[in-house]
C-alpha cells in the first residue's frame, strides 16, 4: 500500500496538464483502477484483516484524491497565469480608433435624384435584373434586327440544348420596369426606375455594369411642356443652381415618339463644371413621349392615354457633380477612394435639409 502511495503521489506530480493528470486518476482510483481493485479484495479477507486493510486504503484514496483536486487546481492557475501574462491589455491607454464606413457615390446620388423625384410625386419601381428579351426589348418597341440586340452588346444567359423558353438577358436598361409596372398598376402611373444594368462595353466612361434611373409618367394630358419642366426642376435641385437651361435635340429611340436628347448648358472653365452658364453645352440623358406600342405592350390603351419618358446614368451624373474622372474607379474597391468620395453614413438626402454634405 505504501508502493501505491508513492507510485501515484509522484504521477500526479509530474503530470503536466489536465489531460495527463485524467490519466493518473483514472489508473488510481477509476472503477478499474489499482486502488479500486484493492479494494475489491477486502471481500476475501478476515475480519480482523478487513479492520485494518480496509481503514488504510479509504485513506489512500482520500489522499490520492486530495492531490488530484490540489495538482488541478495548481494546473488551473498556471494556466491563467500564462494566459495573463500572454493576454495582458493596459486599460489606461487610450481606446482604439473605430473605422467609420461611408456611403458610395452611386447610392448617395441615387437617394438624392429618388427624394428629388418623390417630391414631385413619382414612386420608385424595382424589378429583376435578368429578365426575357420580350420585357427587355420586345414589349420596347426594338425589332429583332437591332444592334442592341446583338450578343456583341448584350449579356445573353446560357441556354441547354433543347431549352424552349424565351431567352433571357442580364437587362440593358431599367426600361422592363415601366412595362411590368404599367402591367401591374395601369394608368394613370408616374414612376422612377433606379438600378444596376448591363452592357457589353469598357473604358474610362463606361462599364459592363452600370446605374441608371428611368421615370414614366403616364396620363391624358401629359405633353413634351411636362417632360421639360420635370427635367429643369431635377436639373436645378440635383446641382442646387436656381437656374438652368436645357437644349432638346431631334433623336430616336425605338421606345419614344418624338424621341429628344437633352443637353445642358455648361461651363468648363479651369476645368469645373459650372451649370446654367457659359458657352458650352453637355449631353446628360435621352427622353421622349412614349411610343403608343409601348403602352399597348404594357396593358395601356394609346387611344386614351399618354405619357413621357426619360433616362440618364446615375454614375455620369455622379461623375459630374462630385468631379470623379474615371468611371471605372466607382467598382475598384479602393478605401482610399472611398474615403475621399464617399459621404457620411447618417447623412441623409432631403430637399429641405441638403442632399449633399
């Protein structure tokens, strides 16, 4: 008994983790330990043996299980001391900066241009960005033979052999989002479109995806002296100037009839954008009165009804007001660039508070 003793007080002595020290315990005092099958022996001893083996070995294991709960209690508190020593943290030293995130440009402006239009009582619709080529250009009054059309312009989705739905398109403007809306809601209806699209192109002004905001106002008197107005009242808030002058020139679009581009006059003296002065003019985005297929492709009697329609890039505008020269910088992930062109997270476009810092 006195070998057992010292056998098992020197292993939970040298035991040097909780796991070697399991080990010893379960060796000694475990249901099959030595201590425990000792114990099952009293069983074939006298009497007069049982009243002296027996005392001794409830000792034994009281002792080995002292110094188990003592050799425990040792490991715990090495290893919190090694965990102090190792995760020490000074809480007199100043707290550590936190890094405060910004609002991208695209998002900014695309809140600004949605409070500016809300004020003069246009909704915003949302759609799916893949959508059938009959929303994307059927129902838009785009022949077949168009070169918008062309898989060298557009992203067209894969399609197995044997497949027999319409195909389908990563969308090309927000346009389907007039029709479904005129679909769903009829007419009268005066809607923004805002949202991501793609085309098939690249370089310092354009991007395989992009942000555009199209709006639609349909009703029975709705006329091209309507479509001006909405677009000089936007044009002076988005630049915060008091006065503007806009120039419509004769285009075509498959969708509109007549189809104008809209220009503004501008300068670029020292290289700043000044609106509503000088001499220069600058495209900003195309428009027209909708072409009567449109609306019949969108649930819409032509024969009662009438409406405009226009659309611009939310990027080139972005690019415009803020003065960012590269295009591309917009999808490059860089904090930097953030940093400089991003804006306040809880600044919040309004009209009557600002919708730029």
């Amino acid at each position: 008994m006195e070998e057992l003793r010292a056998k098992f007080i020197n292993a939970i002595a040298e035991a040097g983790d909780e796991a070697a020290l399991e080990d010893v315990r379960i060796a000694a005092v475990g249901k099959k330990g030595e201590v425990a099958l000792k114990m099952r022996e009293l069983g074939k001893m006298s009497p007069e043996e049982r009243q002296v083996a027996g005392p001794a070995l409830n000792a034994l294991k009281d002792e080995i299980n002292s110094a188990l709960a003592a050799r425990k209690a040792s490991l715990a508190d090495a290893a919190l001391e090694e965990r102090l020593r190792s995760e020490w943290l000074d809480v007199t030293l100043p707290a550590r900066r936190r890094g405060q995130g910004t609002i991208h440009p695209v998002s900014q402006v695309t809140e600004e241009v949605t409070a500016i239009f809300a004020d003069m009582g246009f909704a915003v619709a949302e759609g799916p960005r893949i959508d059938s080529d009959w929303y994307n250009f059927d129902t838009l009054n785009i022949p077949g033979h168009h070169p918008a059309r062309a898989e060298m312009d557009t992203f067209y989705m894969h399609r197995g052999e044997g497949d027999t739905r319409p195909p389908h398109v990563l969308r090309t403007h927000t346009s389907p989002v007039q029709i479904r809306t005129m679909e769903k809601t009829g007419a009268p209806v005066r809607v923004i479109c805002p949202g991501g699209v793609y085309r098939a192109d690249y370089d310092q002004t354009h991007t395989p995806m992009f942000h555009q905001v199209e709006g639609l106002a349909v009703d029975k008197d709705i006329s091209m002296a309507n479509l001006k107005w909405t677009l000089e009242e936007f044009v002076k808030a988005f630049f915060n100037v008091d006065n503007v002058e806009l120039r419509f020139r004769a285009s075509h679009f498959p969708f509109t009839e007549p189809s104008a581009e809209v220009d503004l006059r501008c300068s670029w003296a020292d290289g700043q954008l000044r609106v509503g002065e000088g001499d220069d003019w600058m495209e900003i985005l195309g428009s027209g009165m909708v072409h009567p297929k449109v609306l019949a492709a969108g649930g819409i009697d032509p024969e009662q009804w009438q409406g405009f329609a226009f659309g611009m890039g939310i990027d080139r505008i972005a690019m415009l007001k803020y003065g960012i020269p590269d295009l591309r910088s917009f999808f490059d992930s860089d904090l930097r660039w953030l940093r400089h062109y991003g804006f306040a997270a809880l600044d919040q476009p309004t009209l009557h508070g600002g919708l730029a810092r």
